[in-house]
C-alpha cells in the first residue's frame, strides 16, 4: 500500500501480517469477517472519523478486495477521501475507485463531480491522481463527463509538463475505449499536432501515441503532423541536430520515440512535398547507416535500442515501397541478421524479408538470400522461425527459382513440426500451380504432396488437383497413369484414394490399352483399397464403379456383383446402401446409350478464385496482398435431365456423376462430398405435390432426410 514516511498506518500492517499467519482458509475468513465486523460498527458510530482513521480501514478494505471477497459498503468513505486537501488521504481514495468501481449511478456521479473539481484545481499532484484514476477506469461516462475538460488540459500553456504528459495518455486510453464519444474540435486538433515540438520527451513520447490511435481513426484531420513528426525525427537521427541528445539510451537518442514516429509515419502515403519526401529519406538512410556502425557497447540494451529503430525504419521503408536503393540497403541488412546468433534478430529479418519480397524494387535482392534462408528451414530449432522461412521462401518464389523452393518445401515437409504442416501444404499447392510450367510437374508434385503429408491434405487441395486435371486435356491421360501407379503402393492414403479413383472413373479408358492397366486390373486395384476407407471414400468409390460400367461393360458384372454384396446393398451407411442400391438398379435397366448420357464425361469447370488461396488468407490475413493462382481453361457446366422407365428422374450431369460436385465448397461440413441424386434429397413441400409424384408412375420417394427414406413401391 502505499504510504508516506511519517504516516504509516500500523493497524493495516498488524491485519495484514494476522491474515499471513492464517494456518487454514477457515481461519482467515474468520479473521476477515470480524474485522468487517469492526469497520463496519466505526463506520456506524455516531462518533466523527478523522481522515487517516477513514484511510486506514479503506485500506483495509481494499486489502480485503484484493484476497477475493466481495465489499459492500465503504464507498462513501472512500469518495470522502477524494474531498480531502491531503495527498495521502486522497491517494488512497483514488486508489480505491480506480480497484473497486461501483455502478451505482448516483455513486458515481459523486465521484466525477470530486474528479472534475481536482481538474481544475492548481495543484498538479491532485490533477496527476485525477487523470490517472480517469485513466484507470476508462468506461463511457467517464470519455463523456470528461471530453472537454482533459483535451483544455493538455493543450493549455499553463499546464505542467508532467501533467500535459499524463491527459495526453489518459486521451489515449479513453479514445481507446470509447473513440465515439471523443469530440475533438479543430482548434484542439492542430494543437494536439504541434504537441511533437514540444521539448519535453515524456510529453512528445505520449502526444505521438495519442495521434498515432487518433491519426487512424480520421486521418484526414491529422495531415499535418506528417512534416512535424519528419521535422522531429530529422532532429533526433540526424548528427546535424542536438534535439534530445540529452535522452540518451545506451548512447541511441530517444530510441522509443523515434519508433513511435517512423510508426506514425506508416499511417500515410510517402509524402507529396519533395523537400519533405527528401528529409525523410535521409533520416532512414541515416539509420541505416548507424546499422552499419560498430556496436558502443557490449550491453544487450543498446544492441536492443539501436535495432528496434533500424526495424521500424525497415517498416516504413516498405510501407513506402518507392526508394528502390533503400529497399535494397534494407534487404541487404536483413540479410546479414539471419546469421545472427540471436533467435529474436533472425526471426524479425525473416518477417520484414517477407514484406520486402512483395516489392517489385527489392523483390531480386531477397532471392539472393535464398540459401541461407533454406539453411535456416533445415537447422533452426525454433519452430516459429522456421515457419517464418516458410513464409520467405513462399513470398521470394517466382518462375525462376519455383522448382527449386516447391521441391526444398517438399523435402522439409517430411520432418517438419505437425503445427506448420496444413500450411506447408497449402503454399507447396499454390505454388506448384501458379509456377507450372509443365502441368506433369504439378501432378507429379501433387500427388507426391499427398503421398508425404495425406493427413494434412485439406478437401481444397486435392479438389483443386482434380479441377486442374478435369480443365486440362492434355494432361488427363498422365494423371490417369500416375494416379493408377500411386495406388499399387502397400500404404496409400486416403486422400490420394480419393484423387486416383476420381481420375481413374474419368480417364481410366485412356491408359485401359496398357496390360499393365487393363480394365479389370484398375478395377482389382482400387477395390483393394475399398474396405481400409471411411463411408465418405467409399461413396466416391461406388461412383468411380458406375463410371467404370460405362468406360468398360466387359467388367459390368463385376460391378455388379460387388453392388449386390451385402456390405453394400445392406450397408448400416445409408448412403452407401442408397448409393449401392441405385447404381444396382441403374445398370440394370438402362440401355448403353442412356447410360453413356447419364455418365458422360465431366465438362470443364467454371473457373474461379482458387479454394486455395481463399484457405490461405483466412489462415493469413498478411497474405492477401498476394497474386492469384494463375486461371486455366474454363467452359459451363451444362445440366442434363433423362427420363427412364421405373427410375427416378435425375439432376444435373456433374451431380449424378457423383464424383466432385463443387470445387468452391470452403471446408468439409461433415456431409458426403458427392451426394447422388441430391434432387430428391428435399422432402415433399405438400400433400399435393407429393401426389402428383404418382400420376405416371408407381413407385417414388416421399420424404428422405439424412437418417431416414421413405418411399412407395
């Protein structure tokens, strides 16, 4: 508690030391109550309390807050201490507002009208407690009651400078809190601005904080603090001037509030004025210069000073991206901190490297680094490190180095750390599509993708792999072959069961020429993996047989036999029992030709947005700044309606082909990815409706849901 010599209150140290010596919850919660006992009979007692007797059992009570329990009474004694002339008896007051708000509206106003008449007091102490008990407490009524009478504070030239520094930061906390009610005329504007030439550090360090939340609220209203804070900073960096060289940290002038206004800085466009764009560029070269210069001391202090400006220079160095040399003398010094022996230094190179490689100035100066940046994703210990030299790696890939990186990515995929896997996954997917100069390459690397890391394999890549391969005939005969030979392997993952038997009901005609590939063989192959996968893959699968009864009637009844199994055809997966059930019937009653148009060859899909890229963003947001994946081929699905005898009527071509429905679905809901005759999956609307269902047949659906289907034979 806070005490000042001579006025120690010798009654809260015994109650405290009382409660320490406490040997069991019970018997401190004895001690408690009769000491509330005690407060609350002196607070009752007709005799008047003096102030350090009020002080006292405030104290107390606010002790008594602290260890947990809930007070009820006391406030009023502690507003009455805010009434006091006497620092102490005040302080304590304050202090026990700031810790234990009340809501009573009535209280408080009580202590807002005690607040405001110590803010228009003389004394600087009383304003300081003030200010910081507004500060402290932060709510609404407080940005309210106080909207006018601190701004008056902190712009008044009467002010002292101790007091103008801390309305400066209690602005900033109620801005924080409450920006709406915050009304800041003109007037107080463009004095709050000239408040960064003000001499005294702790005023000039908080007022840039304060324009800093200010400036990104109503940027137009503050402009003009861009010539003071490059006029302030030119002062601090530049050897030409003394400003602040009194404020020295481990000999690095004003380091925080030079960070505080190069991040200020970054809140506006590169400025118009050439003479102004002109002194701000030789303040950052300064800075980069002094990078250069020899450590002053061994002390991890001044290395620490000295590079938190170079770092927010480097910030606003990028965030300008005009000054090529200076993006390329920032890049150059980033890259001699990824050898350092510091963990911090190395990961915040790799951070602004990666801002740096977005630019089209310093993009070919980041790839130099290339190398040691696949080191650092080799030897680094720190997982967040190597993550950040998966992000480099990602931004600094472009055609000429695209092979190189997806291949190094793929080789670190194997052993890296499970919490960076899925992202690997994605960025080694993107980019083995936007750099694709040979779409073999980018099957190739895809299914090896699957094949390292199946379990991390979301539902956009591997849809993405087949929207690439449905659009692209010149490569659907490879994927055929390759996706055939992923699944000879004894462990195949699921996902790339997925991928292949997809490919395989699309194009497996075109490799059924090869012995080695024969119709039957496929069908052997993939029904080898049927039973190790989950109902989701086995529906896919169906499918893929449906198709084959199309491509190859020599192993029509094969399928069929397999359709007629009782796995399948009494399945506890309803979908699987549906699915097995239909295609049963399907083969059976249509002819070839109606059957050749029901499973015809799927059409290109629409081309959109990658799902990927989408994935990628949400997962970071610091990426989408980034280039799309570039577009392929693209045409229209076109919807097909058969009517057959006995058969329900179907929907569209791509859903009764049951293999990929959509390619723009964001994230697996849990469903079946391929819901065949999903038009009926909607429950009659009415009776009526229902009924006309029979006018020209016998049979039919009347309700089906995900659990449950009823229909009439």
């Amino acid at each position: 508690m806070p005490t000042m010599r001579g006025d120690a209150m010798r009654g809260l140290a015994v109650f405290i030391s009382d409660i320490r010596n406490c040997k069991s919850r019970e018997a401190e919660l004895r001690r408690i109550n009769k000491e509330l006992t005690n407060i609350r009979q002196r607070f009752r007692a007709d005799k008047t309390l003096d102030g350090y007797q009020k002080k006292k059992y405030v104290c107390k009570l606010l002790f008594i807050f602290l260890l947990g329990h809930d007070i009820d009474f006391g406030y009023m004694e502690a507003v009455n201490l805010l009434s006091s002339n006497k620092y102490t008896e005040k302080q304590i007051g304050y202090l026990f507002i700031s810790v234990i708000m009340n809501s009573s509206t009535e209280m408080k106003q009580l202590i807002i009208q005690n607040i405001r008449n110590d803010l228009q007091s003389r004394n600087p102490i009383f304003i300081n407690l003030a200010l910081q008990c507004v500060a402290n407490i932060g709510d609404r009524e407080m940005a309210v009651a106080f909207t006018n009478d601190i701004p008056r504070l902190l712009i008044s030239g009467d002010t002292l400078d101790a007091v103008k520094q801390s309305a400066a930061l209690c602005l900033l906390r109620l801005h924080r809190t409450s920006p709406d009610s915050l009304q800041l005329n003109t007037e107080w504007t463009a004095r709050i601005i000239h408040l960064l030439n003000d001499q005294h550090l702790g005023v000039a360090t908080a007022a840039v904080s304060l324009i800093d939340a200010l400036v990104k609220r109503s940027p137009d209203e503050y402009k003009g603090c861009i010539n003071l804070a490059v006029s302030r900073l030119s002062r601090i960096v530049t050897s030409s001037y003394t400003d602040f060289q009194d404020y020295t940290y481990y000999f690095v002038p004003a380091p925080w509030l030079c960070v505080k206004l190069l991040r200020l800085l970054q809140n506006y466009p590169p400025p118009d004025d050439p003479s102004i764009r002109s002194r701000l560029n030789e303040c950052l070269d300064t800075i980069l210069n002094k990078a250069q210069e020899p450590l002053k001391s061994k002390k991890v202090q001044h290395s620490n000073a000295r590079n938190a400006v170079l770092f927010e220079a480097i910030n606003l160095i990028i965030h300008m991206d005009c000054e090529s040399s200076l993006l390329v003398r920032a890049c150059n010094q980033l890259g001699q901190f990824l050898q350092n022996r510091e963990t911090n230094l190395r990961y915040l190179a790799l951070e602004s490297m990666c801002l740096l490689a977005t630019s089209e100035f310093s993009h070919e100066a980041v790839k130099k680094h290339q190398e040691t940046v696949i080191n650092a994703l080799k030897s680094e210990r720190d997982v967040s490190v190597r993550q950040r030299a998966v992000d480099l790696l990602y931004a600094m890939c472009d055609r000429s180095n695209a092979q190189d990186i997806v291949q190094e990515m793929l080789t670190y995929l194997e052993t890296a750390d499970y919490t960076i896997r899925e992202e690997m996954v994605l960025k080694i997917a993107i980019l083995s599509e936007k750099y694709a100069v040979d779409y073999k390459w980018y099957l190739d690397i895809m299914l090896k993708l699957i094949r390292i890391a199946g379990d991390f394999v979301s539902e956009e890549v591997w849809y993405r792999v087949i929207q690439v391969v449905v659009n692209r005939n010149d490569v659907q005969s490879y994927a055929a072959k390759i996706a055939f030979e992923a699944l000879q392997a004894p462990a195949c993952h699921e996902n790339m069961v997925k991928v292949a038997g997809y490919i395989l009901g699309e194009y497996g005609n075109l490799i059924a020429l090869d012995p080695r590939s024969t119709p039957l063989i496929q069908f052997d192959l993939l029904h080898s993996k049927y039973h190790l996968c989950s109902p989701t893959t086995r529906c896919l699968i169906l499918s893929t047989y449906m198709k084959f009864v199309n491509l190859f009637p020599e192993i029509k009844h094969h399928i069929q036999d397999i359709l007629r199994h009782d796995s399948n055809y009494r399945s506890s997966d309803v979908e699987i029992q549906q699915r097995a059930t239909e295609y049963l019937k399907l083969s059976e009653v249509c002819s070839p030709t109606v059957l050749a148009t029901v499973l015809e060859i799927m059409p290109p899909y629409p081309e959109k947005q990658s799902p990927l890229l989408v994935r990628l963003k949400q997962k970071k947001p610091l990426m989408e700044s980034e280039g799309a994946v570039e577009p392929t081929s693209s045409a229209t699905t076109t919807p097909v309606t058969v009517y057959i005898d006995d058969v329900p009527k179907l929907a569209d071509t791509a859903q009764q082909n049951g293999l990929l429905v959509s390619l723009d679905t964001p994230e697996s809901n849990g469903h079946y990815e391929d819901s065949t005759f999903s038009s009926m999956t909607k429950p009659a609307t009415s009776t009526v409706q229902s009924n006309k269902k029979f006018l020209l047949k016998n049979s039919d659906i009347i309700f089906e849901n995900e659990l449950i289907q009823i229909g009439i034979k």
